[in-house]
C-alpha cells in the first residue's frame, strides 16, 4: 500500500512537500540564529517579530523559486549528489537574507547570517536522509522489485548499489564480501556481511538473485562460487566492471562470453551446410507429417520446413508442453501457414492411422525415437516399443495410405550396435528397408548420421553446464571419438534424402574425420577463458575427469555397415548398399519382439535383438572385453 502510493505520487506533490518542508526549516533556521546570537539560547516565537517581513518572505520565496523553476534530483539519489545541492541552496538563502538585511529596518548581522546558513543546511539535508531512509524501508518492503544480494562490496559493488537504488524493478538488499575489514560496516545505506551468512539472508530476506560484483577475482573462483550459491537455491549472475564495459570494445567476446568456440571449430571441418543444396521444390504444396516435432531433430525439420512452404504441415508428439512450443513458434513464424498439433504416442496404430488419413498425408520424416543411449540401456522393453514397433506401426499406415515418400532419421549407433538404442535403431532401419521391397505407391528411404550439437542429451550442453558449474569437466575415455553435425546440417540432409529417394535408400553424409571427445572438452574449457587443470598444470582451472566407457558405449562410432557405396546428385551424401532381412525373417523377427514388449520380458528381448541385429552380439562381448 505505501510502496504504491510513493510511487503513483505526481511529481508536483512531491514538490510541494519539499517546499513546504523546506520553507519551515527557513523559520526554524531564523529563530534558531536570532535565539542562539541575540538572545543567549533562548528560543521563543517572540523573537522572529524582531525581523522585518522581507527578512522571511525573501528566503522563502527563493526556496520555492528553485524547487518550482528546477525539476530537482529524485530523493532515492540524494546521497549521490543531493547533498552538495543542497549546500548550494543554503548558501543561496544565506546570500539572499544578507540582501534583506541591506534593507531598511533590518537588524541581522553577519554571525546571525552565518548561523541561519548553516541551521538550515543541517535540518535541511538531516530531514532528506530522514525521509530517502523511510522511503528506502517503502521500496525494499513494497512492491514486487526483485530482490538482490549483491556479493563484493568494492568499487563495482559500490557501483551497482547506487544504480539500482532509483531502479523500480530491482532492489538491493546487502552486501557481502570475503574481507573482513568491511564486514559489519555500512555502505551505501546497506550492511556488509560475511558469506557465511548467505543462507539465512536469502532465506530471511526473500532474495531472488545474488549478483557476483567483483570481476577482479579470477573466472574460476566466480565459478567456484557459482556453484556454492546454487547448491542452496539462488540465482547467480556475475556482473563485469562498468568501466570494462565501457572500455573494451570487444566485451561480451574471448574470455567474457562463456563457451565462445566456434562450434565448426569443433567439428574439425568446413561449414557443410552452406554447401548442401536448397529443397524448397520437394516439399512445396505437399501436406507434411513430422513424428517426434518437439524434439531436437523433430522441431528444425518444422522450422526448415515452413520455409518450403507446404500446404499443411502436421506435428506428432506425446510430449504436450513440447508440441506447444514448436507449434507456437511456428504459427508465429507464419500466421497463415495450416499447422495441426496432434498429441499421441506413434505406437497408437488407430491414431497414426487417423491422421494420416484425415489430413491426406503425401511426406512423412519419422523423427520420433527415445535417443538417449544410458537411458535406453535401463528401460530397454519400452526402446522397442517406441523405436521399433512404432517405426512399423507409421512405415505401414504410411504404406496404406499411400503417402508419397517415407523418410526414417537414423543414427550411427545403428551400425554393428553394441547397445539397445542402436540396436533398435538398426532394426528400424531394416523394417524400413523390408517395406521398400514391397512398395509400389510409398518410397521409402532412411538418413543415418552422427551425433548432433546441442540436442537433449548431446555431449555439448553437458559441457556447457559442468564449465558453468567450474568442472569437473567428464569424459568417458581418453580414445573416445564421435562424429559431429549441427542440427541444421543433419535436417537438410534428412530433407534431401527425401528428395533423392528412389526406394530403399540408406543416405549417408561424408562427415569428415570423427573428433576426440578429450578435444571439444579442451576447447571449450579454453573457449569459455579457462585453463585445463591436469598433471601439466597442477594449477589449472576446471579438470576433466575420466569415468568410463558407460553400458552399451562404443570408443568409436561408423557410418557404413558395408563398403558399397553409390553417389547422389550431391557429393557429400553417399548411397549405401546394405543387406537386411527377408519379409519373412523380418516378420519372425517382429513377432518374437513383440512377444518380449507384451510380456515386459528383458531377457527374451535381448535374445530377440542379438538374434535378428547383425553383430549386436558381437559387439556387446568385444564393448566387455574392452572394459575389463
């Protein structure tokens, strides 16, 4: 309630209060001389009758022709320089009841003069530290201003105290600092405490950010620090000196923008992107279905895609809160682009089926898979269900409705799998090829690539929040090496093999040289201005510790199951010639997997995947016989 009616005032109450304020510490300040020189300390009334009107009426009437022709400094930052204004207008009054006494019938002499002077700037500037202290306690209790903690009480601190003392949105609370001659003090109105009593002052006080104000200490201590504030629930931002800012040219560059490699850098190859061809002409006019849109792959196939311009573009995803935002960024992209949102799960026979007859469906990119390896190493029964009964149950409604093309997103651990993501990625693959034999209407194709850049679960966002966190940074083993795409590159290979389909196709990318995991973490550790804590180093920043190879884990990654290879209208993306299982294999296969699904049997499951998965066996034994 105070907090609104201080800040709703109109600027002309507010003046009027200091008029009025300061035309009473006129009086005083009059009575206050005469009383004090003239009379021996004795204060009455009586004795302002001895002064003349103009003796009063010229001080006061110069008061209010400052405040009324001046927009005078706001009170919240009176400390910063109200004061010497003030000092200004004191002497000013002084110099105006000197005048006054040059009047006739006026008796005030000079030590009077001085005195008056000086009252009236000691009740003047006493009475606005008074009020900014009361309107301060309005500010920190009112409102909904977020409250802040700052920690480092030095010159930025400083700073950044005074600048947010007049900010409506933000409200600093306390300092804290690790120096212990400035603990206890006061600075800028606020009290300086020990960090050990961070806890109970963002609990007590209701602190929504700590702000790191103390850019002189080293990156790695800030992180170190980081990490000890959000172990106990605090926002943390870490706050540059305003000089550098202004300074440095090249701020929010190097060392001062966090993880600043060029992710191509990384990746140990050229921009691939820029030299794959556009695919607007395949997708225009078409009506488009997307499983697994709100996911990584699933959503830049929908943004790249609305640059096509299809006639409708339809979204499958069981995830609702990711179907809602994939869906709203693109009819924002596009108002009047037709995008049908359907939440469901791809291993509903009846509602895949719906849809795609429904919407008329001509493309369909299968996208939806669960993807993270450990994750589906733990929860294997639902990995074929999703991944493999769900792949046959979209490739056949696509088959019977007679949609034009079939494109399936694989991955590289679908080849010679060692795991039970990989494994069911490559007998997706292989229903994929099976249909394909039998086709006459659907071409059916699948684009098998490596891991992708920033998506959910990837290598980089888990670097990114270690370095954040100050390390340790974690690498499974020293040999370890990955191929690398971008999403953007991984989508427009996806979406051009839709256009190069013929039937049965496994596109492949020439990726270039797979990239040693032990490098990118290097990098971006030195990317993000930190240096490497290792034997060589001892006095390092962030470490990377090895925790080895996890269930299911390959040292290296491939891309061809075989060695033939065709070419396409683009050199960079390979045709391979693969074998796969007969129809009649591939139904036994299907039965026995559906069996182990029903049933929640894991190991009639995983009997069933090393059966029918060429080398999963294999490489499982040759994965735990490198472990131990």
């Amino acid at each position: 309630m105070l907090y609104e009616m201080a800040l709703r005032m109109p600027l002309s109450q507010k003046r009027v209060i200091l008029i009025v304020m300061d035309s009473v510490w006129v009086l005083l300040a009059l009575l206050f001389a005469v009383g004090f020189v003239r009379d021996g300390a004795q204060f009455t009334f009586n004795d302002l009758s001895t002064l003349k009107f103009p003796m009063i009426a010229l001080p006061v009437a110069v008061a209010m022709i400052v405040y009324m022709g001046l927009d005078r400094i706001k009170l919240l930052a009176y400390e910063v320089n109200g004061i010497t204004d003030s000092a200004l207008l004191a002497v000013g009054l002084g110099a105006t009841c000197a005048l006054a006494n040059s009047l006739p019938g006026q008796s005030l002499n000079v030590v009077e003069i001085a005195v008056f002077t000086m009252t009236f700037l000691i009740l003047t500037v006493t009475a606005r530290l008074t009020l900014l202290r009361v309107v301060k306690w309005i500010y920190v209790t009112g409102g909904n201003r977020k409250r802040v903690l700052i920690y480092g009480a030095g010159q930025t601190g400083r700073q950044l105290a005074a600048a947010l003392s007049t900010d409506d949105a933000v409200v600093p609370v306390a300092f804290v600092d690790d120096n212990p001659r400035l603990q206890s003090l006061t600075i800028s109105g606020m009290r300086v405490f020990s960090p050990v009593h961070i806890k109970e002052l963002v609990q007590r006080n209701e602190i929504d950010r700590v702000v790191l104000a103390m850019p002189s200490v080293g990156r790695a201590t800030q992180a170190r620090i980081t990490k000890r504030l959000r172990d106990i629930g605090c926002e943390v931002h870490s706050l540059p000196s305003f000089a550098e800012i202004v300074a440095n040219k090249d701020y929010g560059q190097g060392p001062h923008k966090p993880l600043s490699v060029d992710i191509h850098d990384l990746l140990g190859r050229n921009r691939l992107e820029e030299e794959l061809p556009g695919v607007s002409d395949a997708y225009a006019g078409k009506r488009i279905l997307v499983t697994g849109a709100g996911g990584s792959i699933g959503s830049e196939l929908c943004r790249q895609l609305m640059t096509c311009h299809p006639t409708r573009l339809v979204l499958i995803d069981h995830s609702e809160l990711a179907l809602y935002n994939i869906q709203r960024e693109l009819v924002e992209q596009d108002p009047e682009m037709d995008v049908v949102p359907v939440l469901g799960s791809i291993c509903e026979k009846s509602l895949v089926m719906s849809v795609m007859e429904q919407y008329d469906i001509d493309v369909v990119l299968h996208a939806a898979a669960y993807k993270h390896l450990p994750m589906v190493q733990s929860n294997s029964i639902e990995g074929l269900r999703n991944n493999v009964l769900g792949t046959k149950i979209v490739a056949d409604a696509a088959g019977a409705m007679g949609v034009e093309r079939f494109i399936l997103v694989s991955s590289d651990k679908a080849v010679r799998p060692s795991s039970i993501m990989g494994s069911t990625k490559r007998m997706a693959e292989q229903i994929v090829q099976d249909l394909a034999t039998r086709s006459k209407t659907t071409r059916f194709s699948m684009v098998r690539f490596g891991n992708v850049m920033g998506s959910s679960g990837s290598v980089i966002p888990l670097f990114e929040e270690q370095i954040a966190r100050g390390g340790p940074v974690t690498v499974t083993d020293r040999k370890v090496t990955r191929y690398f795409m971008t999403v953007s590159e991984a989508v427009r290979l996806v979406l051009l093999a839709g256009s190069f389909a013929r039937g049965g196709d496994v596109f492949v990318l020439d990726m270039g040289e797979p990239v040693p995991i032990l490098q990118v973490a290097r990098q971006m550790i030195e990317g993000a201005g930190y240096s490497v804590r290792d034997a060589d180093n001892p006095k390092g920043d962030i470490e990377i510790a090895f925790t080895g190879l996890r269930n299911g884990e390959k040292l290296h990654e491939e891309l061809l199951i075989g060695t033939d290879m065709l070419t396409t209208p683009h050199p960079k993306i390979l045709r391979a010639q693969e074998e796969h299982l007969s129809e009649i294999e591939m139904a036994a296969a299907l039965n026995d997997i559906r069996r182990a699904v029903e049933a929640r049997d894991q190991s009639a499951a995983d009997f069933a995947m090393k059966k029918w998965v060429e080398r999963y066996g294999a490489a499982t034994e040759e994965i735990v016989n490198a472990t131990t």
